[in-house]
C-alpha cells in the first residue's frame, strides 16, 4: 500500500517557470499517472490533448476547466472527466487552485493510433448435411 499527501506534493511543487502552474508527479506506474497542479491565479494551463482518459479533481480552491469549447467553474471535491483525446485545459482567476489530474493508462502507454480491427472468419464444414 501506499499513501500520498497530495495537499504537500502541491505546496513542494516547482515551477519550471515563474509564469506556468507549478507540478509534481506524485505517482506514476503503467496504469496511471497521478499528478498535482498549484496554479496561481492568472496562471493557467493552456488547452491541450491528451491520448488518456483524464481525471481533475479539485483538493483546494476555485478556478475554471476548460472542456472542449465549455468553461465551467469547479469548487473543492468536484472531478471533471475527459475522454482521450478530448480538448481540455485549466485556470486560476482570484485565488489558487489545486488540482490533482488521474491520467490512465500512463500517457505514452496507449497507442496514438487504434489497432486495426482483426476479422475472424469463421470456419464452415467441408462435409456433407448427412454427417454433421
């Protein structure tokens, strides 16, 4: 088992840049990544794709998601899912956001492509109605 503390991923998390939500990958295997955005208000992360399913879960703040062409607002305990490949973003207006993005399967685990369709065909008997 293991436990994560998402709240203190979020407040040790850095920016790479002053001006982008600072991240942290808070758990990452083959069937999901989970990672914690702490976005200042103003900052927001732009829209954007995704070949996963995508789960937001807000852990603290108020702020806006950006689904396809809606905007909604969001308040602390609410998840927004987006299937793969569905344009989604986020941001902060008057206060800090945080919000913990569930992405499964782990991106880059997933084919960027579907598989082609296998067609099976189906055996028929060579003998005869009075054998069968």
């Amino acid at each position: 088992m293991k436990t994560l503390d998402v709240p203190r991923a979020a407040r040790e998390a850095i920016a790479a840049n002053a001006n982008r939500p600072a991240t942290a990958v808070v758990h990452d295997s083959p069937d999901a990544r989970l990672v914690v955005f702490r976005i200042a208000p103003g900052q927001a992360v732009p829209p954007h794709r995704n070949a996963s399913t995508v789960m937001l879960t807000v852990i603290s703040g108020r702020g806006l998601i950006l689904g396809g062409t809606n905007e909604r607002a969001v308040a602390p305990a609410e998840t927004v899912v987006f299937e793969p490949n569905e344009l989604h973003g986020m941001r902060a207006e008057l206060e800090e956001l945080v919000l913990l993005a569930t992405i499964t399967p782990r991106p880059g685990t997933r084919p960027a492509e579907p598989a082609e369709p296998i067609t099976v065909a189906r055996a028929t008997s060579q003998l005869g109605s009075e054998e069968r």
